[in-house]
C-alpha cells in the first residue's frame, strides 16, 4: 500500500510550455525556486524571467496536493490563470505564467504495482502480423492512426524522467487502439519487470498483472502480438527494442474497437513511436546528467563553496580524496553545504558517470530499499550511479539491516553520505563538540558502515563558526537574484549585516538563504535593511534566552580552535593571525585545554 507521506512526496509535477517545446519537471522535495539563475531547482531560459523569480513550496495546511507560492521580486508579475497574484495557494490544473512562459501543475498518476501472476496462466491463443494479406480498409480510423504515426515528426518535448514521458505514450496508446487499461515498463536484463506507467479506466485502485508467460512470449516472439490466455480477453503485446528492452501491454478493448491485423499493424507503428520517444528521453537525461555536473562549476553553489573560508581545510580535504574511489562520510549539522560540497567532489574528480542523490528524510523507511537497492520491478540507485557518485544523505538514518546490506554490496560508484554527528562509539579528542542526538533520534550506526566511512571522514563546520563567511554568501546570494523589480542592485545596509553576522545560524547556509529570498521580495527595490528581516534576526535578540548563550571563554575557545585547525595546527602561524604573541597563545591553549 502507498503510504499518505509517499503520495505527497510524488504525484506532483510541472509542465513548462515556452515557444512551442514542453518540459516536465516531476516535483521531489518540498521547496523549488524557479528563475534564471543556474543553481535553481527549476532552471527557465526565458530573457522574460528573473533569475530568481517564484518560490515554490508544498502546503503542509493543505487537504490535499497543493502548493504556495511567493514572488521573489520578478521584473514581470505571476499571473494565475490569468490574474495577477503576488502569492497564494496553487492546486492542480492551475497555469502560472510568468513573462513569456507557461508552467502548468499536474497531478500525475501514480504508477500502480505490477504483480507478475501466477505460473498456471496459459496462453492459449497467438496472432501476429501476416504480411501477404492486404491492408484492411484505407479510410478505418485505426488506418489513418497508423499512417499519421508513420509520418510523425521527431519534434523534441523535454518531459522529464522516463517515467514522466511513459504516461502520456501510453494514453496516447490507448486511445487509438481503444483499450482501457495498459502498461509501459522495461524489461530487465536478469528478468522481471520495471514499470514505467500504468493505467485504468476500469478501476484505479486495482493492482496490475503481468503474468509471467505473456514476458516470456514477449523476449520470444520479439514482435507485435495479440496474446489470448485462456478464459479472457486478447491482450496486444508489443515489444520494444532489439532485445526487446521494454514492452507495451493493452488490454480490455472497448465495445468495437479496432482488432485482428488493422490492431497489430496499428500496435506496430504505435510502438516504434513509443520507442523512439524513450530513447529520445534516455538520451536527454544522459546529457542532462554530463551538462550539470559541468554546469556546477560557476554556479552559486560552487562559488559559494570556494568563497566560504571556513570550509577552506573540507575543500583541500576533497581535492585530495578525488582521485580516489573510497567512501567518503562528510560530518556537518543540517543546512551546512553538504550536497554542494559532494557536488565540489564529483566536478573535481572528473568522474564520467551521473552524480545521483538521495535523502533518506524524505522517503518512508518502506521505500529506501526499492530505491537504493531496486527489486524485480525497480532499477537501484547504486547502479544508476555506476562509474559516478552517489550522495545518501542522513545515511545514519538508514535501518540497521539496510546499512549492513549497503557496506556489502560491490561499490559501483562513489559513495559520499552524511551525518549530523559521528557515531557514539568512535573516539574523537574533542568530544564535547559533538552535536547530540535530537529528541528522539539515537546514533543506530551498523558495525559495517562505520568501517565502510570513518576511513575518510570531512568535517563541515557549522555557519556561526566564521561570522565573515555570513556577509561574504549573503552578499553572492543576493546578486545571484539579479537586480530588484526597478533594475537596481539588490544590496543589504550595514545594520543587516550587522545583525546577519550576529546572528547564530541555527540552520546554516539553507536558513540564510531563505530568509534572504523573503526580504528580497519584502524590499522590493528597496535596500535590505533590519525591518525586512525576522524579527528575531531585527532585535538583535535572536529570540534566545540569555542563560543559553555562550560564554566570552568559550567564544574565545572556538575562535582559537577553529584558526588553530585551519592553519593545520601551526601555533606560531595562529598567533600571528589571532594578533597575539606564542606565550599568549600557549597560555590559552592549556587553560582551554586544546590538544590541536
């Protein structure tokens, strides 16, 4: 059964519509920033469009899959079919239009399970295409169908992942044969099957059937078939690929539809068709995948990256493992650079495969096996990632059984995973900076996966560790979204930054980003001053009870450690830096008692 969680996090998707080409964009996560800009989760290349535009985020409040949406201060207003709306609620069947293109949100079908039936069905009945018979009836329906699609243009839509692209074949599919319920899916190369797309019209809760026999008459006949099993229906069956590497099943017809040879000549066109359109999307991603990773270097994320002076030590770290193919566990609290410093990695290692990610947040525990692993109907993210990277996020959150399996399986990628903390049982000199486990969470780590990661383990040390580092990324974030709605620059007035400097970061790099998009939009064509941001950031309070501030001695204690590790534990250098003489400097590393 699907869970309520599953189904928020997959049944929505956009469909961008700009000078005639479509582009699907399947929504994953919880929150999408759409503009210009290279390092936005949706990417538009509209002159009409700003480089940050709409923020997207999922409605928690919602009774159903909706969206919010805000305007980030965009040179052209959103409208929403048709009216202007700074903000609001989005629910699907809903078009934004922003400049000059169009972004249309969907409720996809879910793809249903697929069950491979029982050993006992028999097929009972073979037809295939006889071609010495003539062709039926040159004005029927079914034979205008086939000559339009024998005379189809190859015109490009982007629609996403295969997935996205298989729904709307296999609806066309079903309407021009006349069948109510069908399947697109892959075959797989050890057996089995991977469904792309299902749908019925009959009953959309019912799980699909594939009985294993009709698979089999699929890989043997490797042509266009109408297959009756005994006691039903004839289902046509074509397969697709030399192999044949995927299949396409249509069933229960409608009262008249089209049958015997005008079907399989139909089914034939219908499935090169079909074919050619998955190749075309198995390509795109393919490219897609190589021009991202070339594509990170020069974004905001990567300049970011480089501009950050407190992750100087993790970059020099990274550039050192890069050459090698071990397991690489990066140790940062939430909202710290971890993605974009597993992103850094891979662009500097110069691995030719896709870098793929996963968070396992936000997936239910029940689906982290199929998606790291995959099953008979599933391909597994460690083989999507074969001769690339693979990036688990959490990974500490995996069950103990799928961490043991994890550490087991032949690594056909780079493994890069994250955690909020190390393991209790590693012994770290300086355990008291360990971030404890939050309310609720225990430090479940597998004997296996410690051995596996703790090799190679890089620290990321959290935003309030280098208040410079706040102004410098504030300052690239804002220009990365380009000017203000009346063409000025968008700029912070030196009380913001104050206060941005003063502040403690809680959530990192991702909190400042957010809470510098919302007073981009509050200011408008304004300068970001203190009335545009939180008022816990405004009053200086930072909404903190005093008891649970940190001390000058300890403050003074992080600074010195800090500079003391990223100067590699030169103390004469460290003084130098800190302005104070070496006896100082020795003094205070006793009474703090800091080892390196």
């Amino acid at each position: 059964m699907e869970t309520e969680a599953e189904a928020t996090q997959t049944e929505l998707r956009l469909v961008i519509i700009r000078d005639g080409s479509i582009r699907t964009v399947p929504l994953l996560g919880s929150r999408w920033t759409i503009g210009r800009a290279p390092d936005c989760e949706i990417q538009l290349r509209d002159p009409t469009v700003s480089r940050r535009h709409i923020l997207l985020e999922r409605d928690p409040d919602g009774d159903g899959p909706h969206l919010r949406f805000h305007d980030l201060g965009g040179r052209n207003p959103i409208l929403v079919d048709g009216q202007p709306r700074p903000g609001g609620v989005l629910v699907p069947g809903q078009t934004i239009a922003i400049g000059l293109t169009q972004i249309h949100l969907e409720q996809r079908h879910r793809v249903r399970t697929v069950l491979p039936g029982g050993d006992t069905v028999v097929v009972t009945g073979r037809e295939v295409i006889d071609h010495e018979l003539r062709e039926g009836d040159p004005d029927s329906s079914a034979t205008r169908a086939r000559r339009i699609l024998e005379r189809i243009e190859w015109t490009f839509a982007d629609l996403g992942s295969l997935a996205d692209a298989a729904e709307p074949l296999l609806s066309l599919a079903l309407n021009l044969t006349g069948r109510r319920r069908g399947m697109l899916g892959q075959l797989l190369p050890a057996g089995g099957l991977e469904p792309l797309a299902t749908l019925d019209f009959v009953d959309r809760q019912r799980a699909f059937q594939v009985p294993e026999p009709l698979l089999q008459e699929a890989r043997k006949l490797r042509q266009v078939s109408l297959l009756t099993i005994a006691g039903g229906e004839p289902s046509l069956l074509v397969p697709l690929g030399l192999g044949p590497d995927a299949v396409l099943l249509l069933e229960l017809p409608q009262p008249n539809a089209t049958a015997g040879q005008e079907l399989l000549r139909l089914g034939d066109a219908l499935g090169k068709v079909v074919w050619h359109r998955l190749c075309e999307v198995r390509e795109r991603l393919r490219l897609r995948e190589e021009v991202q990773r070339l594509r990170f270097r020069g974004t905001t994320a990567h300049n970011a990256v480089l501009a950050s002076t407190r992750l100087q030590t993790a970059r020099q770290t990274l550039r050192e493992l890069a050459s090698a193919a071990e397991p690489i566990l990066l140790v940062g609290e939430a909202g710290t650079e971890r993605e974009d410093l597993a992103r850094y990695l891979h662009a500097e290692s110069g691995d030719s495969g896709p870098f793929v990610s996963i968070h396992v947040g936000m997936l239910p525990d029940w689906r982290l096996e199929r998606t790291l692993f995959g099953d008979e109907h599933f391909g597994s993210a460690l083989a999507k990632a074969g001769g690339g990277t693979l990036f688990i996020d959490e990974i500490a959150r995996l069950p103990l059984a799928l961490q043991e399996r994890l550490a087991s399986e032949p690594r056909m990628a780079r493994l890069i995973g994250t955690t909020s903390r190390l393991p209790a049982s590693v012994p770290i000199p300086d355990r008291d900076t360990r971030i404890p486990p939050p309310e609720g969470e225990t430090d479940d780590w597998s004997t296996e996966l410690c051995e596996l990661f703790l090799t190679n383990v890089v620290e990321i040390p959290p935003l309030r560790e280098e208040a410079g580092d706040v102004v410098a990324l504030a300052e690239l974030f804002l220009s990365e979204m380009g000017s203000a709605p009346d063409g000025s620059p968008r700029l912070l007035s030196e009380r913001a930054k104050r206060l941005l400097a003063g502040y403690p970061w809680p959530g990192n790099v991702r909190q400042l980003r957010h809470i510098l998009e919302d007073a981009a939009a509050r200011a408008g064509g304004s300068q970001i001053t203190p009335k545009h941001l939180p008022a816990e950031i405004a009053s200086g309070s930072n909404g903190t009870d005093i008891s649970g501030l940190a001390s000058l001695a300890e403050i003074e204690r992080r600074h010195i450690r800090a500079t003391l590790k990223r100067l590699g534990g030169n103390r004469a250098r460290t003084a130098q830096a800190l302005g104070i003489a070496p006896s100082t400097l020795y003094d205070k590393l006793k009474r703090y008692g800091i080892d390196r």
